[in-house]
C-alpha cells in the first residue's frame, strides 16, 4: 500500500539544520544528540530508509520561509525581511532539492509530468532488485517570494506544481494568526496560477480569504496539513478548518491531508502532558470526521508536517518514524473502512489529484 505525504519541509530541514534526509532516523538522532537541534525542532522522524519501510513513496516537499517578525532566534536562517529575500531563500531551498535529485537519483526523484509521476509508481509497482526512489513534488509554502505574477513561469519551469498564499499573514491575504481577506495582489497572484495550472493549498490561509479563493479560483483546490477546527474543542486559532470551509472543499472536490501532530489533535496539548496522552485513534477520528461529511473516503489524506517545527515528541505514542504510518491501516480497518477506502486515504487520493493536475511534459 503505496503512502503518500502531502507536507514536508525538507529543504527547510536541510539548509537550517543540515539535515540529510539520505541518512537513516537513527542515525541523525544520534548526529543530534545533545545538540540544539532537538530543543528546536525535535527529534527527526523522516529518513530514506524509513521511506522505504514503510513504502512512502510520494512526498509534497515543501519550499518555506517566515517573515522576519516570526524569527525564533540567530539560528532560524531562512526569513525574509522583504520579497527579494523571501525570492532569494525559496529559491535555495528548490536549489538544494534539485541537488538532492542530482546527488542521489536512486533515491530522489523530482516529479513535475504525468511521465514523472507514472516512472515513480511503476518503480514501487514492479519487482525491482534495488529500492525505488521516492518522488518529490514541489509545494511552495507562503507565496511571498513571487514577487510579481509572471515570476510563476519561472516558478512552473523549475518544478514547483502547488502553492499556498500564506502562512502567517502576506501582501496576498491573511494567514495564521494574522487574519485577513485576499487583496487585489491575492486575486492577481490567484488569476495568473490558475493559467498555468496550479494546485492551491488553502492551508494557513485565513478563513476569509479561503472562502473567497472557493468561490474565484477554478483550479484545483486542498489544504495539505489541516485539522478539522470541530474537532478541537476551545481552539480559537484560525490555523484549522471550519465546517463551513471544510464543507467548500468537498463541494469542489479538494482533498485535506490530516497531520499526526499532537497539538493538532487535542488542543491544549503540551509536550509535558507525554506522547502517551495522544494516539493514533486520535488521527483516525479527523479522517473520519471528514468521510463522514463527505460521505466517501475521496477526499482525506495524510499531510504529516514532521519535522515542519516539531519532532518525535509531538506525535501520536504509536510514531517512532515515519515508517510506522501504516499503523493507522488496521485501526482504519476497525474502524469498518474498505480496503479500497483505506488505500484511498493512505495516498491513493493524492496520486489521482496528481494525475488529473499534472501536465504531460514540461
């Protein structure tokens, strides 16, 4: 059963912390221990060889940068004070993934084309004597460094398929914490994607601006790494999904990738409160909140965020690595999901939202 991720901030990982996600998670935790990584960002739960145990073979692959006002100290490089430096540093980060892929195609691949996408598949598909490289898709998180609308072209050609407006708040609309509708650079950054068809990740996006860009945008439309706000008693952040929105989504067809993040799960958790306080039946109850307001398992999937400012920590009791996501397929399977429904869920729905948004060729 092939997984696909729909967040990671790998890039983020590797030029902040130096990060090298061909390593396995054992060994990078030991690399890190005592330092001060860990007390930054956890303690890693994504490596190569946990990719292939637990067959992750489709990751979203994250291009991120904060707002200077959100630094957390000397060590949080990639912030930008304006949009050239936001251009400058999200330009890096897909520099550095294109040497991943250079370095290391036996275990990388950039998926930009349906062509792309079919050669990853059909390497976990077939029986192969060497592991199959895991498949990146580019996803541009915070779209600050997009300086004017026909910068897009460059963004397209250099492989980035999906992007979200905001994170905290930008010129383009209001993000978490930071609410606000789109502006009139919004609608024009939203206009020139649709031509060249990219995916919108509502993710982070104030609900405002959400509720509009459901109404303008006719492309396609997710939300990557969400939780259901109904789900999470007394939370007053806009960073979740309301019902109003959720119920949007479905109406246009679009996918939410649920994070395994504890603080997502039960609000108010804190890392004293113990792995122990969260579980995976936590996880299986946001995605069926979801089938049931859909009404089918089309349109929910699993957008992990680890390593996106957390660490094994903060995750459900069950996670060591990412590898142990296919735990969530028996405790589905309880829950009385279809096998069907269960590989639909566990990445089956991003690879036909990637087969219907994909183009043929560059």
């Amino acid at each position: 059963m092939l997984i696909v991720d729909s967040h990671q901030d790998l890039a983020w990982n590797m030029l902040t912390f130096g990060r090298d996600y061909t390593r396995p998670v054992e060994e990078t935790r030991r690399l890190e221990a005592g330092g001060q990584t860990p007390l930054r960002n956890g303690d890693s739960l994504l490596g190569w060889p946990e990719y292939q145990r637990g067959q992750i073979g489709v990751i979203f692959a994250t291009l991120f940068a904060a707002p200077m006002r959100s630094k957390s100290g000397d060590w949080d490089k990639l912030t930008y004070a304006d949009t050239h430096e936001a251009h400058s540093s999200y330009s890096a980060q897909l520099d550095a993934y294109h040497r991943l892929i250079d370095d290391h195609p036996d275990k990388f691949q950039l998926v930009q084309t349906l062509q792309d996408l079919e050669a990853v598949l059909n390497a976990w598909g077939g029986d192969q004597d060497e592991d199959p490289p895991v498949g990146l898709v580019i996803l541009m998180e915070g779209a600050e460094g997009v300086r004017k609308p026909d910068e897009l072209e460059e963004w397209w050609g250099r492989g980035v398929r999906l992007i979200g407006p905001a994170w905290a708040g930008t010129r383009f609309c209001g993000g978490t914490n930071e609410p606000g509708p789109l502006t009139s650079q919004g609608f024009a950054l939203l206009e020139a994607m649709n031509e060249f068809g990219f995916t919108l990740d509502l993710t982070h996006m104030d609900e405002q601006a959400v509720l509009q860009a459901l109404d303008v945008y006719p492309g396609k439309l997710v939300a990557t790494h969400c939780n259901p706000l109904a789900l999470l008693k007394s939370a007053d952040s806009n960073r979740f999904l309301s019902d109003r929105v959720l119920e949007g989504l479905l109406e246009r067809d679009g996918i939410i990738g649920i994070p395994p993040f504890n603080k997502f799960l039960r609000w108010g958790w804190q890392e004293s409160d113990g792995r122990e306080a969260v579980s995976l039946d936590v996880v299986v109850n946001h995605i069926d909140y979801i089938c049931q307001m859909a009404g089918d398992a089309n349109h929910v999937g699993i957008g992990t965020d680890f390593d996106g400012g957390f660490g094994w920590q903060s995750v459900p009791h069950e996670i060591d690595t990412i590898a142990d996501l296919d735990k969530l397929v028996p405790l589905l399977g309880e829950k009385g999901y279809a096998q069907n429904d269960i590989r639909a869920i566990m990445g089956d729905n991003w690879l036909t939202m990637l087969k219907n948004t994909l183009p043929e060729s560059v």
